[in-house]
C-alpha cells in the first residue's frame, strides 16, 4: 500500500519534470542562440552550451535596429487591447451569466460562430473595412480589430468566473441596498478579481503574438509590433538567428512582467468564505 | 416595524406554476413560521415577499404599502439566506455596516449600530475577521447581524439554521427567540425544523405542493390539523393514520380494517359505512393496559428521554411513544389502546372531522 503511494508520488513528479522540461526547452534553446557568437553557430554542431557567450547580439538589436519602436508599439497595442476587452467582457459576461433574455440563445451561438473562422478569410474585408476610415497602418485600428476577435473568448471565459460566484452575494447586497450596478461593481467585481487577472494574461499574450493582421493591416516600420519586426531578420539570402532570437529573448520580458504582476489574483480564491463552508 | 399583506400570489416559473393563490395576513411584529416539504414554495413566497422574485399574480402589502414592483432595496426588508451570504471580502465588521453605508449614514452612526449588534451577538472580538476565517456558527451570527443593524420593517429568514449542528442550532434558536422578543420585529422564518417551528413560531404556515393548507398557532396546528397533509406533517415521530369505516351503531365508532372497533367520544355526523381515517399521535397511544388490543413489537427506540416503539396492530404499521422504561423489556407482544380524547378523524377526502 505505502509503497504504491511512494511509486504514485513518484511517478507525478516525474510527469511534472518531463512537462516543465518539454514546454521550457525552447525558450532555453531561445537564449542559448541569443548568447551564442555567429562563428560558432555552425561550427559546433549540436550543443547544450556553447564553449564561450556575446551579448553583441542584444546590443545590436537595441542600439542599431527598430526594435525599441516595434516594443514600443507593441506593448501599447496589447496593454490597451487587454484592458478595453477586459472592460467590455466582464460586462458582456455577467450579462451572459445572470440576466436572462430573448435571443440569447443566439447571440452565444453567433459568438461561437465567430470563432470558428479562419482568420485568413477577414484579412481582405478587414482591411477595406478600415481602409476608408483610415485604421490601417495605424495602432488604433489593430487594437479595434484585436478587441473585435479576442471579445468573444473573454466573454466566455468571464461568464464562467462570474458563474462560480453564488448569486446569493448580489441579492443579498440588493437586499442590503444595493441597485444590481452597485452589487456588480462592489460585491462581484472584486471577486472576479482573478479571473479578470486571467483576461488580461490571455488577451495580453494574445494580441502580444498576434502576427498576420499586424503584418497585414501595417506597412512600414512606424507602426509595426514586435512580430512583424521579428521577421525583418529573415531576408532574401539569409535569416540572423543570433539576432532574431536576442529580439525573441527581449520580446518575453514584457509578458513576464506583465504575469507576475497579475499572478497574485491568479491563484487567489478570492471567494473563499462567501457562503456556509 | 410593519405588518405584510399577501394576497392571492401565485408565481408561474416559465409554463409552471409553482404558488396557486396564496393569501396571508401577518400583523406587526408577529413571528410566522412557513413549513412544509422539499420543493413547495417556501423559499419562492419568501423570496417574492423579498423583492427577488417578480410576482406573476396578487398583490404584497407591506406596511399599507404595494411593493409589487419595488425594488428590494427599497423595501426595507431584512434577509438571512440559508448560505449566509456573507461578503468574503469585507471583514465583519463591513459585512454589518455594508446596508448602512450604501444608505450614507453617518460614521459614528455606523459605528454605534455595528458595536450595539456584535454586542447583542457576541461578535464583539471577531469584527476584524474575514467571513473564512469564521466558523460556521460565528457566520451564522454575523449574518444576523447584518440583518439587525438596519433595524428593518421586517425580517426574512430562509433555513437560517439548516447549516448547523444540532447543538448549535439549538443554542441559536433560543438566540432567535431572544432577539425577536427584544426586538419585536415582524419576521417570516422558513423551516424544515419541526422543533424550530413550534417554538418560534407566533404562527405556524404549513404549505405543500404551493397551497397553504393550515395556519394557526403551533398548538392549533398540533391539536386540531386541519388536514391529513397537516396531521402527518407537524409532530414527530408523525401521527398514526389507520383506515377504517365509520359506525355509527350501537355507538359512533371506526371499524378497523381487521374487525377491531375503536370508539369515538362523540356523533361525528358521517353516513355510516363512509371512509374515514383514525388518527393518534405515537405520545397518545396507551401501552401494557388490561384490555385493548394485541399489537406485535417490531422495534424498540430508546431516544433517552422517551422510547419510540415500533408497533403491527394487525398488520398496520403504529408507532408509540413513552416514557416508561418498562416497555424495554416487554415481550414480542404489548397490548395498547387508542383513548377515544386524543383520537384525530379525517374523512375520506382527508379534512379534519371535529371530536372535540
Ligand atoms: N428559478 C426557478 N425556475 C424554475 N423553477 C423553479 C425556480 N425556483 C424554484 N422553482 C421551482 O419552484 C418550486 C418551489 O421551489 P422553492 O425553492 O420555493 O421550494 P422550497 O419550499 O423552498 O423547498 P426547500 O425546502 O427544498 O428549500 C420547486 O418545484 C422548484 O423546482
Ligand atoms: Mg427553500
């Protein structure tokens, strides 16, 4: 008995290591082409780490290319996507949650609908959308087109936190006094804390990422984001991957900042203690 | 302070209806106690009395006032879920001040209504807690107090007491009581809790499948059901139903399914050979008496303070209750009887038939 559990114990840790090994190691292989000089790229066949390191390749990209616009840019496109989904989905979710009316049936299943699309087939209609109106190759426009395609999922995904938060909180608070605003804005709204926190992570890394509208919707440098820069490595002859990677490498911080900053509502259960227990 | 008119509400959930005309006057102050089993209607009238439900038919009068289409907050009701409801990210204290604040009265206000409530509960040394960080009982109080500090025209309480252990539960029904006599607050007070029921209650509201069938004060309820549904319901163990048919030669009695004749202390007025049911609670039937009749001892319960005997009087299932350990050792027989004063009578439609 005691020995099956040590072997169960073992064998999840186990299955952990090998999952964190598998999904870290291409960003280990990231940073290992970052730091690893050009000459000895080829030379040295495969290996886990290469006999001496450069940072030139970090210097390179942030004193002599573009980059420090294309982050720039980035970093407002998908800060500014994250937050307006985020605003209109917790919204549209709670709507979705608690209020019952005509059609809804159909208006969550033309969401779905939306999501079902590949993506290919907007980019022309997208763009003589926002032609005219002078969205294209500009900032504004993407984070429109970002916000169109990210709200349904955000919806969802807000539905299921408010879902999770007994109804009994917003009755008693109207009981208390509260008009249903209030309760929302009150009582629920800081429950949802981490799944608003959960939003912002995933629509963050989404719009952060995203690549064939930015590289569809913008031309020139001025308003590209970063993965549209990061393709700028690959010319007609040749790809520098030091560089490339060095870009990919300063391209994660960002998003790291990002979720530690929001890792604290992600694993809080804020409703801990709402009702019996 | 107020009283609360119901009149004729019925509520449909979709093509269903769930309350079938409901109409129930409750005076200022008085402590109404709303019974009955699983799934008819208790919490959907309480909930509508609350404002949470929209009312399908019928009018709700609360102080001289229509409150039909008033929003629950500006009914000035009290609730305390049977969840507690409790907001997990407001310490004890703002659980309890939350109502007043949204209203912007002011602090020291706040203040002195919150510390008069946690001292009338006992909370005194918790109002820095966060609700997970309670017990259930201390949860329990705090929704209470939440309830009290606004001094509402009104009380409602939904199983307040269902989560609790039997001993708290019993400490906080007598809390209960306290509060309503100091307070002398109109209340409505679900329960499944027969014990809850009789003691609190000024008046008892027994509902099944959304009809109410009797209200009246507990004793009324106990003596004189109203119905079969109502005589099953309140007392427990349940009162014993024997069918039999009724004669009314040489005297009125009900003749048992197995020939026995059980006498009746006066002319109910039947037709002779109607269907009726005899009905005795288990504390009523008399054990160990010469006469009598022959009744087979299936099973002993000794409850401590009494014994509950599981009794076949030919082949129908009786219970009785005593208080005589005697009983404990009695053979696999016991001869009982029915005294003709604590005989119930229903006819064949189950309504009460007057004995006494
Ligand atoms: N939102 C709803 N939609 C549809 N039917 C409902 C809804 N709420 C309650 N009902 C139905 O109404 C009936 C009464 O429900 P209610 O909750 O009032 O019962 P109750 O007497 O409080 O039962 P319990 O003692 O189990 O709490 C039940 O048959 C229930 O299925
Ligand atoms: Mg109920």
């Amino acid at each position: 008995m005691r020995n099956f559990r040590l072997i169960g114990t073992v064998a999840h840790r186990l299955a952990l290591l090998v999952y964190i090994a598998v999904a870290l190691f291409p960003l280990y292989w990231l940073l290992k082409i970052a730091v690893t000089p050009d000459k000895l790229l080829y030379t040295e066949g495969v290996r886990l780490w290469p006999s001496h390191i450069t940072w030139s390749h970090f210097r390179f990209v942030i004193e002599n290319s573009d980059f420090p616009i294309f982050f720039r840019n980035s970093v407002i496109v998908s800060g500014s996507t994250a937050v307006v989904v985020t605003a209109l989905s917790s919204l549209s979710g709670y709507a979705l949650s608690r209020f019952s009316f005509r059609f809804k049936f159909w208006l969550v299943g033309l969401m779905l609908v939306t999501q079902m699309f590949p993506l290919v087939m907007l980019v022309a209609p997208i763009f003589k959308l926002l032609s005219p109106l002078g969205l294209t190759n500009s900032l504004t426009g993407l984070v429109i087109v970002y916000t169109a395609f990210n709200l349904p999922f955000a919806t969802f995904l807000m539905q299921s936190f408010f879902d999770g938060i007994p109804k009994d909180l917003e009755e008693a608070a109207m009981i208390d006094g509260a008009s249903q605003f209030t309760a929302f804005r009150e009582i629920i709204l800081p429950l949802t804390l981490p799944g608003i926190a959960a939003t912002l992570g995933f629509v963050f890394t989404a719009a952060w990422s995203e690549l064939l509208f930015a590289l569809m919707l913008i031309s020139g440098n001025d308003a590209a984001t970063f993965p549209v820069g990061l393709l700028g490595f690959v010319s007609k002859f040749a790809v520098d991957f030091g560089q490339m990677m060095a870009a990919g490498v300063l391209a994660l911080i960002p998003a790291c900042i990002f979720f530690l900053l929001i890792q604290r509502y992600l694993v809080q259960g804020l409703t801990a203690g709402a009702v019996k227990g | 302070m107020a009283s609360i008119d119901i009149a004729g509400i019925t509520k449909n959930f979709g093509n269903i209806e769930v309350l079938h005309g409901i109409d129930l006057d409750i005076e200022d102050g008085e402590f109404i106690v709303l019974v009955g089993p699983s799934g008819c209607g208790k919490s959907t009238l309480l909930r509508m009395i609350a404002g949470l439900e929209e009312v399908s038919s019928g009018d709700i009068t609360i102080a001289g006032r229509r409150v039909n289409d008033l929003a629950p907050r500006d009914r000035d009701i009290a609730m305390v879920f049977q969840s507690y409801a409790l907001y997990p990210h407001m310490n004890v204290a703002g659980n309890m001040s939350y109502s007043l604040r949204l209203r912007r009265t002011a602090k020291d206000r706040i203040a002195q209504a919150v510390s008069g409530a946690a001292g009338k509960l006992g909370l005194e040394p918790l109002l820095d807690r966060r609700p997970k960080a309670l017990s259930g009982g201390q949860r329990q109080r705090v929704a209470m107090g939440r309830a009290i500090v606004r001094q509402p025209k009104a009380f409602l309480f939904d199983e307040p007491l269902s989560n609790l252990d039997a001993r708290l539960r019993e400490q906080m029904r007598a809390e209960i009581k306290r509060l309503h006599a100091e307070l002398g607050a109109t209340s409505i007070y679900v329960t499944h809790d027969q014990i809850e029921a009789m003691t609190l209650a000024d008046r008892i509201v027994a509902m099944q499948g959304g009809v109410v069938q009797q209200v009246g004060t507990p004793l009324d309820l106990y003596d004189r059901p109203a119905n079969l549904f109502v005589a099953g319901f309140i007392g427990s163990p349940g009162m014993n139903f024997l069918p039999g048919r009724y004669d009314a030669a040489p005297g009125p009695a009900v003749i048992l399914a197995d020939g026995a004749r059980i006498a009746l202390p006066l002319d109910p007025g039947l037709a002779p050979g109607a269907e009726v049911t005899l009905g005795i609670r288990p504390e009523h039937v008399a054990l160990g008496e010469s006469g009598g009749m022959e009744a087979g001892v299936d099973l002993i319960e000794p409850t401590g303070l009494g014994i509950i005997l599981h009794l076949s009087l030919q082949g129908v299932g009786l219970k009785a209750f005593t208080a005589d350990r005697g009983v404990l050792n009695s053979g696999p027989s016991i001869r009982v009887s029915l005294p003709s004063a604590h005989l119930h009578l229903f006819d064949s439609a189950g309504n009460r038939v007057a004995l006494r």
